[in-house]
C-alpha cells in the first residue's frame, strides 16, 4: 500500500487539498500500476509560525514581503 506524506505551510483551501489528494492518487496509481483504493494520502499543514526559513518563522518572512 503506498503511503504519500506532504507537509506544506497552511493556507491553501479545503478544495485545494482535495484537489491535491486526487491529484496525487492518479499519479501513484498510474506510476506505479497501483489500485486507487489502496493508496493513501496524509497532508499535513504546518503554522507558518512552525515553519523556519533560513532561521526566521515564516510568518515573518511573509509578514516582510507584505509590508515592502
């Protein structure tokens, strides 16, 4: 059974992870000639407070590129 774990930043719409799950699930199956119902998708989305890019919380980084 393959298992597919994503983490990402949140933010994205419920539509958008639905999206993604499916999306996902077609490309498993098709590659590796796996049943769609033994595939299993997690995602996990992570605060961009719990997020560090290059040693800064991401909401930071975000929060800069806001405001310039």
């Amino acid at each position: 059974m393959p298992i597919v774990t994503i983490q990402m930043m949140e933010g994205r719409t419920p539509e958008q992870v639905k999206s993604l799950i499916a999306r996902v699930t077609d490309t498993i199956a098709e590659e590796l000639n796996a049943p769609k119902d033994r595939i299993r998708v997690l995602v996990t989305e992570i605060p961009t407070t719990h997020w560090g890019i290059a040693g800064v919380p991401a909401s930071e980084v975000i929060a800069n590129r806001t405001n310039n």
